[in-house]
C-alpha cells in the first residue's frame, strides 16, 4: 500500500465514474446524482456501462488469481487518461492500493501503479481536486456520519466527508459514540461470520440513533445495506442515504 502523501492535480475537463456494483444494483439513483454533483462542479463525466465487480470479495476471501482477472478487466475499460471517481470509500481502497498489491513484480505492475495513481474517491475528488463550494438551499436538519473502515483507514476520506457536510449552513452534524468501529458488514466477512457481524451491527445502530440525528449519511452503499437492513429490522425510525445524494438534494432544493 503506497503510504506517500497524495498531491492532487488540477481541476481536469473529464473524469471516469465508478459507480460500484451496489450502487448499480441497489441504489443507481446515487450513481445519477454523484454525476450531477460532478457536473456541478464543472468536470464533464463519463460513464462505462461495462463495469461491474473492482475484485474486492474475491481478494479478501484470499483468491488473488480471481481478483487479478476481475481488476485486469475493469481497468481495460478505463482507457484514457482521465481520472476515475469512486463512490465507495473501500472500493477506492481497493483500487487504488489493494491493486499495487496484487500486480507487484508482475509485467502489469507499471500500468497497474499509472491507473492506480489515477483512483480518487468521491469526496475527496470534489474537495481536494474540484474544490468545489457549496450552497446549503435547504431547511434546517441534523445528521450523523457513518465513514466505512477501508475509505477512514485506507482512503482517509472520512476527512473530506466531514468538510463537505460543513459547507451546509443548515446542517448540524451529530458525533455518534465510538465513530471509528465497524458496523459489521466487512464484505464477505458478514458472509463468514454472521453472528459476529449482527452484533457489531447492533452496536453500530443504537450508537447511531443515540445521535437523535435526522438522517443518516455514508458515502459507502455496503455499511449502508448493513445498517439500513438492521434499523429497519429493529423498527427504528433512522434510515441512511448516500451522501451524493444527500449533498445534491440540499443543493437543488429536492427535499424528501
């Protein structure tokens, strides 16, 4: 994993999109309005029908040779020189150091580290690259942040999240108890280890609602299923967005 301190370049004329396979499956209408926020912010967006999985359930489940098959798939498809934005922390994660790993002293390794240099997470590309500033339209609200292990460990975009939520005027940001652990979803890990998993994810819940927060917000769709799925479960009233989303409706006024 590359631990150098990242410079950024400047504002480009277009960028690829990720949108990950949840967001594709669960939820595409993040993947529109993470697009509609990048136009906003004045990068022309282009989006590759063909992606699918970046290759992180077969890497952490230890099967490396499927993984290199998938990744080497994926960045075909990402051919010109444009960055590519991620709307998931631990996607990003894995793409842009996971896949150094994976490729070290192969004969990809040099193009594999020239894409991987290329991977910018969402909010990290809007603050650091584009910049951008944003107008609150919207009422007065209160939120809580859930910020997934790989995009807080790995990516460090817990940071960037928390720098675009307090450009909104209107909007409190709630602290939960014990921020930094788990909510049990892991990937493959809620797979392995159910039990595990729905305890961490109890925890993970009453300290969020704790908050009295209006809305949750995530920029990774994985903790959010989790999560989701256990307030839901639970009967509890607190239900989380993606923060594309949530940053989008208080910018054009499209309240829920």
């Amino acid at each position: 994993m590359s631990s150098a301190i990242r410079l950024y370049p400047s504002r480009p004329e277009k960028v690829y999109v990720y949108a990950t396979c949840l967001v594709d499956l669960f939820s595409p209408q993040s993947g529109l309005d993470a697009i509609r926020l990048l136009e906003l912010a004045g990068v022309e967006v282009v989006y590759v029908p063909k992606q699918s999985c970046c290759g992180q359930p077969a890497y952490s489940s230890g099967y490396n040779d499927d993984a290199r098959t998938t990744a080497l798939s994926q960045m075909a498809l990402f051919a010109e020189p444009w960055p590519v934005i991620v709307l998931s922390g631990s996607c990003g994660g894995m793409m842009h150091h996971h896949y150094r790993r994976l490729f070290a002293g192969s004969e990809h390794e040099r193009s594999v580290n020239e894409f991987c240099d290329r991977v910018f997470e969402l909010t990290e590309f809007l603050v650091h690259v584009c910049r951008i500033r944003l107008e609150d339209k919207g009422p007065s609200t209160s939120v809580v942040l859930h910020t997934s292990c790989a995009a807080r460990r790995e990516m460090k975009v817990h940071v960037t999240a928390r720098q675009l939520l307090g450009q909104l005027e209107q909007v409190e940001l709630r602290e939960q108890a014990y921020e930094s652990e788990c909510c049990g979803f892991g990937g493959t890990f809620a797979v392995r280890h159910p039990a595990i998993s729905e305890a961490m994810v109890q925890d993970k819940t009453q300290h969020l609602s704790d908050t009295r927060a209006d809305q949750l917000i995530s920029a990774d769709w994985g903790c959010l299923l989790n999560i989701n799925g256990a307030l839901e479960y639970q009967g509890r009233p607190l239900q989380g967005i993606h923060l594309a989303s949530f940053l989008l409706n208080r910018l054009e006024e499209r309240h829920a």
